[in-house]
C-alpha cells in the first residue's frame, strides 16, 4: 500500500514541483484512498485519481493598481478551477501575502472533496492573491478589488464558478468585487457569496464555518456521550471562522479562552464571555486592529507574543477539553499535537483548512482523540454558500432559523457519513479516512458517469 502512494506521489511531486503545501493535502488523501481503489477496480481503470489530482484550468493574471500615493502597485491574482463533476466550481478567494500557487492549489484540491460530503451540487476550486489588505485604506482594498475583478469576471459566473471569501477576504472585498462585477457584465446574480443581506446574501453566511466547526465536534463529543457543555475550549485564529465559533462555543454552553492572530495569543481564564467577543469583533472587523489591544481593555488576560523561530506554539499548551484551530494552514505540528492530547484535549475540530501538519494528524489518531479534518469540520461555510446560491435561483432569502436548521442538518450528515464510510472501510473512529472516501465516492461517481474529459 506504501507502495502504490509513494510512486503516484512521485509522479504528482515531479509534475507540481516546489508546491509542499499542494503535495501535503494530496498525500494525505491517496493515503486514504488506496483501499477504496483496491475495492473498485473501475476507478483505477478510469485514473480517478490521477484525473482528480489535476485541476481542470488554473487562470493567473496580472493585478496592477494604484495606492494612496500614486505609486503603482502589482500584485499577481489567480483562480484555479479544479473540479466541475457535482456542480459548478465552487470556494473561496484569499488574500494574503503568503499566496502562492501550491497553497491555492491545495485549498481548491481539498475543496472538490469537502464539497462532495456537503450534500450540496457544488464542484471546487479557489483561487485569491498576493495582495495583503492589512495596513491598507478601504479607497486601496477597493481599487485592488476591482482591478482583480477586471479580469476575474470573464471567469466566473452563477453558473460556471461561484467565488466567496476566505483568509483576507470578508464583506467589505466581496462588496468591491460584486459592484465592479455588476458594473462589467450587467447582471445581477448570484455570483458570488457572502454577499450583504440587502443585495442577495444569505443569513448565516458569515457565522456558518464556525457554527458548522462546533456543530461538528458537539457531534463528535456526542459518540462519547458528552457535550460542550462546561468544555475548556481552546480557539486560534480571530477573524471571521474564530469569532463564530466562539459564538456557538457560548450558545451551547462551553468556555472560551484564547484568540490568536500572527502576533500572538491572548488567554482570558475566566472565559471569553459575549460582552468580550463583542469587544473582539468589532476590534477586528471594524478597527481593523490586533488581538494583543484585548489585554489593554480586559488586564486580567494576558498575551503572550509569537516567537518566530519557535519549535511549538504555546497556545496549544493551554489546558483544554477542545481545541479549535481556526486560523491557518500547518500551525499545529507534532509537537503542539503532543502538547494538546498531554494537556488533555480530547476532541479537535479544525476551522482552519490543513492546520495540522501529517505527522501531528498521525498524534491525534494514534492516541485515540476526537478529531475531525477540516475537509469535514468546517465545510458549513461552503455548505451556506450552497444555499446562499439556492436562494439566490429562486429570488427567495430564507429566515435565520431556517438556514440555521439548515446548515446544523448538513453538519449532522456530514459526520454521519464520515462515521459510517471510517467503519465501511475498517477505520472505525477514523474521520480523515471517513472524509476524504465519503466525499471522494461522490465526486468520482460523477466522474465516471460523466466520461472522460
Ligand atoms: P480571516 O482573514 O477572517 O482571519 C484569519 C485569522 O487567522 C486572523 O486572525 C489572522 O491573523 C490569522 N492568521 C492568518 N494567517 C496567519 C498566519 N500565517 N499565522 C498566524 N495567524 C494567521 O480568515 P477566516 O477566519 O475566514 O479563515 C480562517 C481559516 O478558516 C483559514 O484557514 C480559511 O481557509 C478557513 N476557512 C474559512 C472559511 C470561511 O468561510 N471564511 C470556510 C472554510 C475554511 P492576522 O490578522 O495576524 O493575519
């Protein structure tokens, strides 16, 4: 079985050369897949898996703009259109210093299967840019967003690719990017989601990842016979999936403490209460300012800066029932993964897209934890994008409660279907194996029926 991983490997590391974060996220699934390949000879017979590894069309395009003092700017802008088999391309734009074409490559690859298990007729893809917002004036993000969207928009379309946000990218870029989309094609649809309320966006949209991430380890915690209830929850991140997870951690009874951004960690051991994530919130989404200034206003909690250079993080060394990455690619290695489960977390439900490493996954299943991929734990966002694009069809918005039910039903079949592919397969209490078949079934079946192109 290593075998057989390690040449198709080979051939996708020889093919996508330098793209580490693209090979991590495929490795991970060929890993899983091998005895389903092994069951279904048609699907090596048909190179499912080669096929699937191999975006449909990658678009990279020049992004130049002008800045508040009338210098020339360029960032590069991409999209990669990875897989139309269930659905029109489907996931998020991030904007970030750090893009680059393997990191696009990997969300887009783990988008296809994510959307698979959603229940939703949704394909993926993902695209964004080098571009960071941070420290920019809003004149500056718009004119960025339109010039991105200037060659973007002969793309995408409602029923071609459906981008949203992601790292970088909330309702102030979507709103910049719908108008000048608006203003190119002359059409007002639904073409992108996590749009305002008052021109097509859906309730529940900004809060579902993570509503969706804590609706997903309430689950999980359930196969246990426990719940939130009165759990130390540990969250990084504080951007839009931080903040709403702390929300539902709140609803649902569990205690938060910590937030996190690139400078560092806050713990507040005597919970982050509602009064506390509305400070937070507006800090982030309206001052646009870091998470250290949450000390200034609430001294009892302290904040301890990112050393860069460090072998783990400190804030996975926080006493924990339940941990909550909700921040970025890779920020729980193997020894922060050795941390977590000595410090007693139990049950990990991943916000973030690949926020553990492999050989920190292989900590988490070996020692028996809860722990659901983010592939599976935060695919409510797209999940509500789905249904952000349903309502947009019908010109109909559903109420708040009805998306919710909504989106925590999707949640339930999703760890549902997980639980039950793991133990189809001979992994019981393996939802990465459980994630990466159950929503690879669903897209190669497509595939197969669809022939080949
Ligand atoms: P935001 O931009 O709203 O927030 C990102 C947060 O993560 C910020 O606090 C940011 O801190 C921190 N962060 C980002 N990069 C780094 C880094 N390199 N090191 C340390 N901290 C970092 O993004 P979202 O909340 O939307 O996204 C968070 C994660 O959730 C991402 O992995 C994204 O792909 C995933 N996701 C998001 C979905 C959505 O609907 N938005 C859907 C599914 C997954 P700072 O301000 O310092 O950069």
């Amino acid at each position: 079985m290593a075998n057989a991983v390690d040449t198709f490997m080979a051939g996708v590391i020889a093919k996508n050369p330098e793209q580490k974060e693209f090979h991590q996220a495929v490795q991970e699934v060929a890993e899983s897949l091998m005895p389903v390949l092994d069951k279904h000879p048609e699907y090596r017979k048909g190179k499912i898996l080669d096929r699937i590894v191999e975006p449909e069309r990658v678009i990279m395009f020049r992004v130049p703009w002008v800045d508040d003092q009338g210098e020339v700017q360029v960032n590069r802008g991409m999209r990669v259109e990875f897989n139309s088999a269930i659905g029109p391309y489907k996931g998020g734009l991030r904007f970030h210093p750090s893009v680059n074409l393997g990191i696009i490559k990997f969300l887009g690859f783990e988008q296809v299967f994510k959307n698979g298990l959603t229940t939703l007729p949704i394909g993926g893809g993902k695209g964004g840019s080098d571009f960071d917002p941070k420290g920019k004036s809003d004149m500056e993000v718009m004119r960025f967003c339109q010039s991105f969207m200037s060659e973007l928009f002969r793309h995408i379309g409602a029923d071609v690719d459906v981008p949203a946000g992601d790292i970088g990218v909330g309702g102030r870029e979507i709103g910049f990017m719908y108008g000048q989309y608006k203003k190119l094609t002359r059409k007002f649809e639904g073409v992108l989601t996590g749009k305002g309320l008052n021109w097509g966006g859906s309730l529940i949209r900004p809060e579902a990842t993570g509503y969706g991430q804590v609706y997903f380890a309430e689950e999980m915690l359930k196969t246990r016979g426990e719940s939130l209830k009165g759990k130390r929850c540990v969250v990084s991140g504080s951007g839009n999936v931080a903040q709403f997870a702390t929300e539902k951690v709140l609803d649902l009874g569990g205690v938060p403490l910590t937030f996190s951004d690139s400078n560092g960690f806050i713990i507040d051991e005597d919970g982050i209460n509602r009064e506390k994530l509305a400070f937070v919130m507006d800090l982030k989404n309206v001052k646009r300012g870091r998470i250290k200034e949450y000390i200034e206003k609430y001294p009892k909690a302290s904040f301890q800066p990112t050393e860069s250079g460090a072998k783990c993080n400190p804030l996975w060394e926080v006493n924990c029932d339940v941990a909550l990455p909700s921040a970025t690619q890779n920020e729980i290695n193997v020894e922060d993964a050795n941390n977590l489960v000595k410090k007693g977390c139990y049950c990990v439900s991943e916000g973030a897209n690949m926020p553990t490493t492999p050989d920190g996954i292989n900590v988490f299943l070996e020692s028996k934890i809860l722990y659901g991929p983010g592939k599976a734990a935060n695919a409510g966002g797209v999940a509500v994008s789905g249904l952000e694009m349903s309502q947009n069809s019908m010109r109909l918005a559903w109420s708040r409660e009805e998306v919710d039910t909504k989106l925590h039903d999707i949640m339930k079949s999703i760890h549902k279907a997980c639980v039950e592919t793991a133990e189809a397969y001979g992994t019981p209490g393996n939802y990465v194996n459980g994630a990466n078949i159950a929503g690879f079934l669903k897209v190669a079946d497509a595939m197969m029926d669809q022939g080949v192109v």
